[in-house]
C-alpha cells in the first residue's frame, strides 16, 4: 500500500507551487521528515519532506511544472511496488535534475554600515546525467547520510571531501553551513611548504611603492552565452515591480543626513548590546527606528489607495528588503512602531536569517504597509527604489562614508570636520503624496538621526 505526497499549502493565500528539483528519484528509499522534493512558491521556496518511510515508486509531477494544493506529486511505498510500477509503465527517457543555485552566504562585516545581506549567488555548473547511488564521498556524508545535489555542488566547488565533513542536520544530515565551515578549515590549515628551487630563492621584484596588488576581477564562467528560464521567484518579482510602476506615479526625493552621532553611539554600545540582547548591533536598527517613528508624524508615507477612498494605517508594519540567491524578498516587522533599538535589531537579524536559509514563514512575507531597502550594503551612494505596491512610499538607505562637511563648531562659526555622511533616498506615489510631503517625512527622519537620542535605548 502507498502513500500519497501532495502539493502542500505553504502559506494561507498560497493556491499552488512549482517543483523546482526532485531531491529523490524513483527506487530511492527515503527517511521519515527527509526532504525528497524543493517547491516553489509565489512567496517562499522550501523543501518538502517524506511523511513516512519507505522507497520512491512513483513521481506524478515533473520538475518546472506548476500545479494546486493538494495535487499527488509522488507516491512513497514498499520497495516490491517500484518494480511492479515501472513493468506497467513505458520507458521515459530520463531527464538531468535542474541544480539550483547555492544558498547565499551571509556578509559579516564588523563595521558594515546596514544588516548583513547574502552575497550575489554563485551561478550552478552544467547539471550531470543522474547517476545510481553510491556510497561515495560524493553522496554521503560521514555516518552514510544522504547528502542534497545543492550541497554536492557546493562541496564540489570548495573542494570539500563530504566523507570527512559531520552533518549537524536533522539526523546528522549534512547542511551547506557544514561545508562551507569545513572549507573555511581547510583554507586556514597550514599549506606545506614545498622545497625551496633556485628560482623560488630569487628574489622578487617589488611592488610598486604605496600601491597594493590589486586582485584581477574573477569571470564568470557559467553564465555567459547561457540562456535559462527565469525562476518562479524572478517572474513574481518581475511581475511585481512592472505593476508597481505602471499602477502608482513615481518619483523620488533625496537627503543627505550626518550620521557621525549615531556611529559614535554603536561603536560605545556594539559590545555590551551583544552580550545583553544576544544579537549584533547594526546601524539598521538606527534607520528603522527613526523611519518608523516619522511614519507616525506623516500618516500619508503610512497609507494606501484603494479606487477613489485612502486609507491611513495606524500600525507601521516595516518590510526589510532581504537579498537572497534567489532574489529580492521582503519579510515583515509587525508593529515596528512599538518596539525598541533592541526588539528591532533582533527582528532584522532573526528575519534576515530566515529568508537566507529558505525557512521563513510565507505570512511573514505579507501585510507590510511601508519598506525599507539597504541598497548602501553593498556600497551604492543612493538609488531610486521602486515602491513595494500596493504600499505608497519606499525608503532607500545609501553607503555610510566619510568626508569632510562644513559644521557649526562652538562658538556658531563654520568649520570643517570629518563626518559619516549618507544619502536617504524616498520613492513615493505622486497620485497622493507631494514632494512637500516627502521633505517632510525626510526632514524628520533626518533630525531624529542626527540628533542621536538613542543613549537611553542603548543602556549608556
């Protein structure tokens, strides 16, 4: 007797997904909660797991198809059934599994000016033809426990032996953390020394003075001269941003804030917050904070148009743009206007991680009513967002720099310092907010940062 696996509701207005990869095939023997199959959703990918024991001995469903909730996608039962199947059925010619691209490793800068966001995914090789399991350092792992086509792949590219890495996954299995922790051993270990030739004693000629090597720009090799079909995450998020601009009448209004106050303030705090909160503080939490509370000054920033009436929400639910191998996703702090430095510096950092690592809620990633985006992250001055709609106005946060600013020193006169200067960027909905409006709300945000009152908060 089989047991049926059905397309499962990954979240409460989800109605259907997309295989993206089938982590089993047929005759695979599969553990009770193994992942066997990767689903695609409008909102969330996730992996789906077996919810018995038992072999593989029938896939109803085929990868890149899009089918409801609810729908058999493959039937788990005894080995002697797989046998009895595949007698009735014809041959298919078999088909090479899509390799999705990597998890995003997260950035850890210690000074790093916003939230940490994944680094830009590295392109999957060509897939191989399916092979037959063997217990291999390619396939298991240490114990002899089934290791995913992603983190094969991984281990692959770091040059990672799996037979010699210890999962720390659910019954041992081993995850991507796992191989890119073992890699980072390797790289540390000591190389050896290779003996010493003539040629290598010969000195070499020096750099030249006050200029440091410069590593050549890495190629990628993968993706040139490709073309593949975009995913599910990339046509959504495609979808979206060409409603949002051919719905609302964007533009975008620019100010430049002195944020020296509010590195002052971390660099003092960063260390005790760590230790008290369990979490690290960025300058995010600083932006998110001032932004939240200026929402509540200016209810139009906080406010959405349906037909001919407006509605103006009482509760600022901030959606932090997050970016993934698989793209740009947005999960949401409800209510983030009642909460502290500290309760949002660990919602920021425990959403991020969720939506790095596939595992965030999909109600998480809806009912935001205004969003901010990190784009200085990765070192841009400013850029001109696109509203998340049907939200009114998206607040874009540019690079921390330093430089030189004329300032009023004590005596009211003019001078010039060193200051850590960065650019807020506001794209807004000209159907309703005016770019009065939107110097406003700048303005605002702009003196709460400056002015740097977040001592208290701090615990300083």
């Amino acid at each position: 007797m089989s047991t049926s696996v059905e397309m499962p509701a990954l979240g409460e207005s989800v109605t259907e997904g997309t295989i993206s990869q089938w982590l089993k095939e047929v005759g695979d023997t599969v553990e009770v909660d193994e992942p066997i199959v990767e689903v695609a959703t409008d909102k969330v990918d996730s992996e789906v797991p077996a919810p018995v024991a038992g072999t593989i001995i029938e896939i109803c469903v085929e990868e890149d198809e899009t089918v409801d909730v609810g729908t058999v996608i493959c039937k788990i039962g005894d080995a002697d059934e797989t046998s009895s199947s595949e007698d009735k059925e014809e041959p298919k010619e078999e088909k090479a599994p899509e390799v999705p691209a990597e998890e995003a490793e997260p950035e850890a800068e210690e000074d790093a000016a916003h939230v940490e966001e994944a680094k830009a995914p590295e392109a999957p090789a060509a897939p191989e033809a399916p092979q037959a399991p063997e217990a291999s350092s390619d396939s298991v792992g240490e114990g002899g426990f089934y290791v995913t086509p992603l983190v094969r792949k991984l281990a692959k590219d770091k040059g990672v032996d799996l037979a010699t890495v210890k999962g720390t996954g659910q019954g041992g299995r081993i995850r991507k953390q796992d191989v890119l922790e073992a890699a980072e051993a390797k790289a540390k270990a000591p190389a050896p020394q290779a003996p010493q030739t003539a040629e290598a004693e010969a000195p070499k000629a020096p750099a030249a003075a006050g200029k440091p090597a410069s590593s050549p720009i890495e190629e990628d090799t993968t993706l040139r001269g490709k073309t593949e079909k975009m995913s599910r995450m990339r046509q959504t998020i495609a979808d979206r941003m060409m409603t949002s601009l051919s719905s609302t009448a964007q533009l975008t209004t620019v100010v430049e804030v002195d944020v020296t106050r509010i590195a002052t303030l971390r660099a003092r705090a960063k260390n005790s917050f760590l230790e008290r909160e369990g979490t690290k503080l960025s300058f995010l939490p600083f932006f998110v904070k001032a932004a939240t509370e200026a929402l509540k000054a200016h209810p139009k920033i906080n406010s959405r148009i349906e037909g001919k009436e407006v509605t103006y929400f009482a509760e600022e639910h901030v959606g932090i743009a997050v970016d993934t191998e698989r793209g740009l996703m947005v999960p949401v702090i409800k209510n983030c206007g009642d909460l502290t430095i500290a309760g949002i510096a660990k919602k920021i950092n425990e959403l991020a991680e969720e939506t790095r690592t596939g595992k965030i809620d999909p109600g998480k990633l809806s009912g935001s009513t205004f969003t901010i985006t990190n784009t200085g992250s990765r070192g841009a001055l400013f850029d001109t967002p696109v509203v998340n709609y049907p939200e009114e106005a998206i607040l874009g946060l540019g690079t921390i720099v330093k430089r030189p600013a004329v300032i009023k020193d004590g005596d009211g006169n003019d001078t010039i310092a060193i200051r850590s200067m960065c650019y807020l960027a506001l794209s807004y909905d000209h159907r309703l907010i005016d770019g009065a409006d939107a110097a406003r709300y700048l303005s605002t945000v702009k003196k709460r940062l400056e002015d740097g009152d977040f001592a208290a908060e701090l615990g300083l």
